[in-house]
C-alpha cells in the first residue's frame, strides 16, 4: 500500500512515529517526518491506520490505487 506524508503540512509533533514505529519515522535532528511517498506492508494497514489518524496536521494519506485493467 501506498503512503504519502507531506513534509510541508508536518509540523513535527511525532504522533505517527509515536504510535507506529514499525512504519513511520522522523528526522532525528529536526523532528519532522520526511519520508515522502512510501510503500508499507499490507499486514502493516493497522499501523499506517493509526499514524493517519494520530497526525494532527493530517499530513499523512492513504493512496488508493487500483488494479491494472480497472
């Protein structure tokens, strides 16, 4: 799955590394998530999950991609 978290929105709070560590992480010097557009594992959907809905600058977002051929 996909996962985009916006290094302009991010504000460094940290709540998704926080709350999922096994699929966010934050700059060690300043702070603030910059992983940009990801990949996560399927089995890690609870944890993506958590951290979008933890971000109180809600600049983490799900993608919704679709199938070849849809």
């Amino acid at each position: 799955m996909r996962v985009r978290v916006d290094a302009d929105l991010c504000q460094g709070h940290g709540m998704c590394a926080a709350l999922a560590p096994e699929v966010y992480r934050v700059n060690e010097e300043s702070g603030f998530n910059q992983m940009g557009e990801f990949e996560a594992p399927d089995d890690a959907l609870v944890a993506v999950e958590r951290g979008v809905a933890a971000c109180p600058e809600q600049a983490i977002a799900l993608l919704v991609t679709r199938e070849a051929g849809q």
